[in-house]
C-alpha cells in the first residue's frame, strides 16, 4: 500500500519565519535560562545564522551536555545546545502534523490530546469490554522494551522516514540530527533530552503498532512509549502472541523485550501500568509511586509540588492517601 508522503519542503522548514516561530514555541517556559537569555541578546543574528548554515548545508550538529535525572529511575539526559534546539522545534512543527496523522488512535505518548491521563481512561475501557462488564474473565498481556531510546537503530529509523519523505535535503537534516548522538555504539540510540527524539520513537514504534492492529488484528491494543498492553479473554492467545512480538520487535526494529517486565494477568487479580495497578472496578497508586511521592515532598514541601500530586490521585483510587499527603505536607511546613 503506496504511503501519502510528506509535501512540505525543505525550505519551508528552514525559512526564517519557521524558525521564528519555533523559537516562540522553545522558549516558553525558559526564559530565566542563561543559555536561552545569551541566546536571546542577538536572536535575529543567532537565527539569520542558521538559516544561512541551513540553506548552504554547513550546518553541523553540535554535541551535548550530559547529566542524570531520577524520574522515577534513573535516566541520562543529554541537553543539546540553545541553537540545535531551535532547529529540533523548527523540524517538529512541520513534521508532527504529518506524522501524527499516520499514528494509530490507541498511541498515547507525546502526543496532542493523548497523554498519560486517556491512556488509563482507554485501558479501563477495554477491561471492560474485553471483560463482558466484568462477566468473562479479561487476560492482559503487559510488555516492556529493554532500553528503548538506547536501542532504536539510526538506519532503520531512516529507512522507515525515507518512505514517508521525497525531499533528500529533508532527509539529509534528519539525519544529521540524527547521527548527531549515540549510545552505547556507534549508530544506535537516541537523546532524550531532544524533542525531535520524541517524534522519532513513535515514528520507529509505529512500525509495531501497524503490525499489531492491521497484520495480527488485535483490536484491544494500546501503547505508551515503549509500554504496551494486549486485551484478551483467552489466556493461550496472549501466549501464543510473545514470540511473535518478540521475534518482529527484533528483526524489524532491532529491539527486545525487557526479560522481567513481560507478564500475563488476569485483571481481577490487578495489572501494574503506568504507574497505576488497575483491578475491574478501581485503580491503585503503585506502591513505589507513593513512596516516590512522598521522597520528593521531603525535598520539597511547596504547594504546587502538593497540588500536582493531589491533581494525579484524582486519576484513582486515592482518598485515603491524598488525605496522608496532606497531613505530612501540614507536618512538613510546620516544621520550616
């Protein structure tokens, strides 16, 4: 089946009103940053001057600043400078539109109108209907991919972007942003500090999530990021479905499933994803979660750090621990 390919041109991408735009876009919420606020003393100089390195082809990626994050394991993050971060928004902005589209409806990271919140709200329903309203027993299979920004492969990643866009000189950018970083070997791997970075893993999964809905016709699939569950009330079909998942993750798109976070179960007995443990009837806040929360209140006590908390347990079944958390945010103030 022949794929609408993008129409956009690389000069649309790379004029100056895209890239003005882009910066409008970056930086919201960055304003006191002092790479953004060097960056900002000669904007229209800074943006004049990628725009020339663009269109004559000069522009080179430059490296990135590393550091650690907890969130909640620990993460690298890999911070790209001020000027190739603008040129990441110049490239999203044209590019998500297109891409979004081709995305299957039941993908929910990074994405406009998806997120966190409507893939539990999703997952609920089809334990509901896969269920009968609770009457069938409703089997999931939940997976994991080990490292998955580290091990998404840059020319897989290509090949797949070459057939959605004509313009080599689009294709030459890609890839520049691309190559620009790896991980543990040369060729393979993804920043996740960069937003493209975002873009790209749907992009690359979206090779699975077609597989799973049109070639394996499994209409009780969902996925966020590189978590992903099946629906079913046949325990057999969920195990038959593995290796089939595993062998077309690995010869397809070069990734594996995390050993330890494969599992079936059944969703009365309760089914840990995305931080939440769902059962028929309610969700649960993981245990390691609450802890987690709790650990950062310590550091931080302040009242908005509280009101997100609290704003997320309204998600679940919660009362009794939004009540704790405000009790230990009291104590906490109390004592400062």
């Amino acid at each position: 089946m022949s794929k609408v390919q993008l129409r956009n041109s690389f000069e649309e991408i790379v004029s100056v009103e895209n890239l003005l735009q882009a910066w409008k876009e970056f930086e919201i919420g960055k304003k006191n940053r002092k790479d953004v606020q060097d960056f900002a003393v000669f904007l229209m100089d800074n943006i004049f001057s990628l725009h020339d390195q663009l269109i004559k082809h000069t522009y080179k990626h430059s490296g990135y600043q590393a550091f650690k994050i907890n969130d909640p394991k620990p993460r690298d993050i890999h911070k790209a400078s001020v000027c190739d971060r603008l040129l990441h928004h110049g490239l999203y902005r044209i590019l998500y539109p297109y891409f979004d589209l081709k995305f299957i409806f039941d993908s929910y990271s990074c994405r406009l109108n998806k997120g966190t919140h409507k893939a539990l709200k999703r997952f609920k329903e089809f334990g509901r209907k896969v269920s009968k309203n609770n009457t069938k027993i409703c089997w999931v299979l939940k997976c994991d991919i080990r490292k998955f920004f580290a091990n998404i492969d840059h020319e897989i990643l290509l090949s797949i972007l070459r057939e959605y866009i004509p313009d080599k000189k689009i294709l030459g950018l890609l890839e520049n942003v691309i190559e620009s970083f790896s991980a543990e070997k040369t060729g393979v791997g993804l920043p996740l500090g960069n937003l493209t970075s975002q873009l790209f893993v749907n992009i690359y999964m979206n090779e699975f999530d077609q597989f799973a809905k049109h070639e394996l016709k499994f209409k009780y699939y969902l996925r966020y990021a590189d978590d992903f569950v099946f629906f079913s009330q046949d325990k057999k079909e969920l195990e038959n479905l593995i290796p089939v998942v595993e062998n077309f993750l690995q010869n397809k798109l070069k990734l594996t499933l995390h050993p330890d976070k494969v599992f079936i179960k059944t969703l009365s007995a309760g089914v840990d994803f995305l931080g939440w443990v769902h059962f028929p009837h309610h969700r649960t806040l993981r245990t390691s979660t609450s802890r987690r929360m709790f650990r950062r209140l310590e550091k931080n006590a302040k009242n908005e750090s509280l009101q997100s908390y609290l704003g997320m347990l309204k998600h679940g079944n919660a009362y009794k621990l939004s009540e704790k958390i405000k009790a230990y945010s009291d104590s906490m103030l109390l004592k400062l």
